[in-house]
C-alpha cells in the first residue's frame, strides 16, 4: 500500500484492468438511487463507489464486461461503453475549462501567444503555460521552448476557442498561469484528462 507522508494511502482495485491504486489515481463511480452508474470525479457523493483507471479503455471493458452489476451487486444501469465515455470525457474536460476560468478571475492568467512568450522572458516566470491543441506547429513549438528553456511546466489542451471563450476575448494560442495554488490543480485536471483520452 502506497504511502502519504506517514499515512497510507487506501488502495481500489479497477474494474477493467483489476491493478490496485492509491484511490485518487482512479476514477470512482456510485450507484444512484434510481440505480444508474454515475463517476463521480471528485469522490464527494455518498455511498459505496466502484473504481477504474483513469483510461477510457479501462472503463470499456469494466462495462462490457459488466463489471458494474459484479462490483455493486445490483442489476444496474449503465450507458452503453462509448457514451459514458463521452459523458466522463465531457466533466473531465470541463474541471479544466472551470479551473482556468476561476484563475482568470482571480486575475492569474496571461493570454495569447505574444504575451506568453514575453511573460516567459519576464524576470517573474509564470507557474504553468498551456499551449492549445489547435495552434500552429511554429508558435506552439516556440512557446514550448520557451516555457522548456525557463523550467516551466507546460500542458497541450483544450482549443484556441476554448481559451478565448474563458478570457471572453478573441481565440488565444496559449495562456500562462501565474504561479499559485491553481498550478497544482490545473496540471493534476490536464493530466487525468491526457491520461483518460490515452495521450499519456
């Protein structure tokens, strides 16, 4: 069992793959009272949960396999492999949208791709650069030396759009976020996100 700090860490096994892991590196699922499986990312809501891997191949196979209906002992509901899925994809990438907005309003974000690149060359560097998936190979690579050659950690995620509709501005290429306590959350949301689509 792993440790944290001098405390263990509880472990779930995951439904599609069985390996054991530390309980935040899984995504749970509960049984509503209409007995409908439901994740539940951020491990608040009430009642027994059902655990898979933070992979969306994980997650097909626990429900081909009805693993569901084994781990809850219940005949269950649950939609079919390629909607939950989607609908998992869908709230994992909206903790991203959501998190940059609060840090936006809170005044941490540096928008498009000029003004990155001069927050990068700036004596006070930001804390994380997200660079957009659509953006041109030239800019987004440039940045990412960049943000590389200053040691400042750097996600690819979301749209050009995404970030324009965030900063209520024109689409951007790339945002810095100023160093604070929305790094740590930013970078573990992207992160689960890459991992369930299979990009890391």
């Amino acid at each position: 069992m792993a440790l944290k700090g001098n405390v263990e860490a509880p472990q779930r096994s995951c439904l599609g793959c069985r390996t054991s892991k530390d309980k935040d590196l899984l995504i749970r699922f509960v049984l509503t009272p209409d007995m409908e499986i439901l994740p539940d990312l951020e491990n608040r809501l009430p009642g027994r949960g059902a655990y898979t891997c933070i992979s969306s191949l994980c997650l097909a196979r626990a429900v081909e396999q009805r693993q569901f209906k084994r781990s809850f002992k219940h005949d269950v509901t649950v939609m079919p492999a390629e909607l939950l899925i989607e609908h998992v994809r869908n709230q994992l990438h909206a903790r991203i949208i959501g998190l940059i907005g609060l840090a936006n309003k809170a005044g941490l974000i540096t928008g498009g791709g000029s003004m990155v690149l001069d927050a990068l060359r700036s004596r006070k560097v930001p804390g994380l650069v997200i660079v957009a998936t659509d953006v041109s190979e030239a800019i987004g690579g440039k940045i990412i030396h960049a943000a590389s050659s200053r040691d400042v950690p750097h996600r690819v995620v979301v749209t050009k759009d995404d970030f324009g509709a965030i900063l209520g501005k024109a689409p951007r290429s790339a945002i810095a976020v100023a160093s604070g306590g929305f790094i740590v959350q930013l970078v573990k949301a992207i992160d689960r996100y890459r991992n369930f689509l299979g990009e890391v």
